[in-house]
C-alpha cells in the first residue's frame, strides 16, 4: 500500500507541473523551495527549439530579482550575477542548486510547499514568458 500511495504522489506532483512556452522557448520543471529568510531560489530547465536567443532578465513582485550562476573557484563556492544567459539553438540551459538559478531578494515571508511565485522571463528576441515557481519539498 505504501508503494502504491507514493506512486500516486509522484504522478500527482508530475501531472501539476506546468509547461510553458514562448515561440520555440519552453519552460518545464519551474520550482523553488520552501524558506524563511529573506531570499528564495528558483530552478527551471530553458529548452530552445530553434535558433539562439538571450535570457535578459527575470522580474517578480520582489525588491531585488537576479540571475546568479553558482562557481566552484578555489575551492570555494560563490555565487556571481550574470547580465544577462546566452540560450544556445537547438538547445537547453539547466538552472538548477549549484549553477545557473534566480536569486529573489528582500523577502517579507517565507515561502511554503504549494506556494507559487509568479515571475516573468524577458528574452531579447522572443520576448517575454510569464511563468510559475511552485514551491516544493527540498529531496
């Protein structure tokens, strides 16, 4: 029975997630987890159908919203802003813990399992595609 009810979750927690698309541009697997300080994350995979484009920003109802890509130098982890992520053709862009993700800033609440964070990603030449960080629980 157990197995039974924990297949149910997953597929329940596949079936809910959204894709969203934007021309040749799909998001899939938009999610953050849950917090309580004053920041949150957020975690998507950018698949670009056709030719290359460029993320330039990320903006939500947030003080402060930002592309930061986590670095491994020295032996030291560190996060750096990025202007802007070249989106190559014909291909995709992992953000996920430990590279490429959307720092929110200036948070007044936490955020809880289910919460979901609206945010909207601006493309130089496809524009731009309003999409949903759904909060889950870290693995």
């Amino acid at each position: 029975m157990r197995y039974i009810i924990a297949a149910l979750l997953i597929i329940c927690s596949s079936v809910s997630a959204e894709d969203y698309n934007l021309g040749d541009l799909t998001v899939k697997k938009s999610f953050s987890y849950p917090t309580n300080g004053r920041s949150g994350a957020g975690y998507f995979t950018l698949i670009n159908y056709g030719t290359a484009d460029v993320l330039m920003a990320v903006t939500a109802d947030f003080p402060r919203v930002m592309i930061h890509e986590s670095l491994m130098q020295e032996g030291v982890m560190t996060m750096q802003h990025r202007m802007m992520v070249q989106v190559p053709g014909q291909g995709q862009i992992e953000f996920s813990p430990g590279g490429y993700h959307v720092m929110f800033m200036g948070l007044t609440d936490g955020w809880a399992e289910g919460d979901e964070i609206e945010a909207s990603l601006q493309f130089k030449n496809a524009g731009t595609l309003d999409i949903k960080f759904v909060v889950i629980a870290r693995p």
